[in-house]
C-alpha cells in the first residue's frame, strides 16, 4: 500500500473528517466526509459558492485532521484549486444527489488536493508515521 492510500484509508475509517483553513487572520474548521483518491492524490470537494472555498482562495494554507478510533491524522499543505473536471465528474457519479442539488441551483463544484503537504499518523503520544507529498 502506497503512502497516499493509507492516508485515505485512514480518512475512509474515521468517515468525517476536519478542514481548517484560515478567514481573515482566524482558524476557520468545519466537517467535511468527502475524499477522493485520484491519481495519487487524494481531492477534496467544496462549493465554489462557499466560504471555506473563498478561504482557500485567498490563503490556501490548510489542515485536515482526522481520527479512526485508533490513530489521529494530521495533514497539511497548500491547497491547488486547479479545476480537475474528471474529479468532479468522479465526485458527482459517487454522489448522484450532490450532483442534483448542484446542478439544480446551478452551483459549482470546487476540487483540490494539498500540494506540499505533510501527513502524520500519531498515537495519543507520539508520530507513528510520517510522510511528505510534493506533486
């Protein structure tokens, strides 16, 4: 198993998972349940019509954090908001009903993966595993 499918596969186990992003100069997080591994890279997707999609925009500085019961996961990097129609495409053939509410109110789907980025797999005390993800 490569470093970037245990790193999904860690995020499929915990289900939800947590973005933060920065708004102004303040911590911005919210819960998040969609990922998608694609090409090596695990994508994320947000409404361009959101906040949080805004944020990055603006500071694309961004943190996930996770926990599966067994292992906390902290990942961050640099999001790249570059458009990626196969992405949403994917995205939306996972979620029919997300693709309805979009295309219904005529809403665009962002997708981005973090650039530059470092994961961590802790234990309550300590980095179990470490590994840096540069596309």
């Amino acid at each position: 198993m490569s470093d970037i499918e245990k790193i999904n596969d860690l995020m499929t186990r915990a289900e939800v998972f947590y973005l933060a992003t920065v708004n102004e100069d303040k911590p911005k997080v919210r819960p998040l349940g969609f990922h998608l591994l694609f090409e090596d890279k695990i994508y994320f997707g947000v409404g361009t019509h959101k906040d949080v999609y805004k944020q990055l925009e603006a500071n694309p500085n961004a943190e996930i954090a996770a926990w599966d019961g067994e292992h906390f996961l902290r990942y961050y990097g640099v999001a790249d908001l570059t458009k990626n129609e196969a992405v949403v495409e994917k995205a939306f053939e996972l979620m029919p009903e997300i693709a309805e509410a979009y295309k219904a109110n005529g809403w665009e789907m962002g997708v981005f993966y973090l650039n530059d980025a470092t994961a961590e797999i802790r234990n309550m005390f300590a980095v179990e595993e470490s590994y840096e993800f540069k596309y």
